[in-house]
C-alpha cells in the first residue's frame, strides 16, 4: 500500500454549494494532477473540509468545481477505528470494495437530511497526489471506506439522496446544542 503525505499547503476556505445546484449533478473532469490550479483547489479542499463542524471530506462539485479531486480526513470522527490522515486524490476510482454495509450519511450539500446508504465496507482507491501526480492506493475499512466513496459519487455527480432505498431511508439532520 502506498501511503499519502500528511502534508498539504495552506489553502481558502470556499463557499459550498448545495443540492440542487447542477454541479452536484454532473460527472467531474479528470484533471491533471500538476497543474497549479489543481494543486490549489486541493489546499482549497482541506481548508474548507477543516473549517466545516462534523465535515470528514469535500470534493471539488461541492465548491462549485466539476473536477474530479476531493479531500478526506475521518482522524477525528468518533465512528473512526483506522485511517490514513488528510489526503486528497485526484481521478480516482474504486479499485475493489467488498462487504456492504447500510449507515446513515449527512453532507454538507444537503444540510437538513441524512440517510441511509448502502456502501462496501473494504475498499481500495487509486488515485493521484496533487502537485506531484504520483499514483495512491489507499485500502480503507469502515468508516474511511464510507468516505470515500461518498467523495468518490460527488466526483460522479451523485449524492447520497440518490443511493437511498426511499423515502422512508430519508432523516431530518439532527442538531445538536
């Protein structure tokens, strides 16, 4: 397995959109990894992702961007038994993902829902590392694995309203004092 760096320039925090703004809704495009803009919409990432209360990752569709880069970190998340710091990939695409698992999601384009969604609960990614385009592989359990496939259907245009079974998986976003 290759491991990211835990190292990421100092990026903006950028505005996210919400559903149903048709950038959530669209495929993103590949990029090049080594393009400066790239490499700084994936600071732009982290340091929106790191300002946003419960946020464990962000991908470009979100800040408005139809590209396909998104951020992760679960580190801090309660329901987190093992992962692998900040990262960010770039063109990334399941490699493999066995043993389903239903969980409910949130996400910050949809503030007010959560739901629930069926997702591999193992999972390897390979993708790029911005700047430098060297490729990651990242296996990733549970909670992670959920991440990042929830970064990975933003990247694809889907939210997670479009994975639930149905009304009756759909929650009013709990708030806590």
């Amino acid at each position: 397995m290759t491991r990211p760096s835990d190292e990421v320039c100092a990026g903006r925090v950028l505005d996210v959109v919400r559903a149903p703004d048709p950038v959530l809704s669209r495929p993103g495009t590949a990029v090049d990894p080594a393009a400066p803009e790239i490499v700084q919409l994936a600071a732009d990432l982290v340091a929106t992702m790191r300002v946003s209360p419960g946020c464990v990752g962000l991908a470009a569709p979100q800040v408005g961007v139809s590209a396909r880069v998104f951020c992760v970190d679960v580190s801090a998340h309660p329901k987190t038994r093992g992962h692998h710091g900040t990262f960010v990939l770039c063109n990334a695409e399941i490699v493999s993902a066995t043993r389903n698992e239903k969980a409910r999601e949130g996400c910050l384009s949809v503030p007010d829902l959560t739901g629930d969604v069926k997702r591999a609960s193992r999972l390897v990614v390979r993708g790029q590392e911005p700047g430098t385009g060297a490729e990651l592989v990242i296996e990733a359990e549970a909670f992670e694995a959920r991440a990042l496939q929830h970064e990975l259907d933003h990247c694809d245009g889907l939210l997670f309203l479009d994975r639930v079974s149905g009304a009756h998986a759909l929650h009013a976003r709990q708030t806590y004092l």
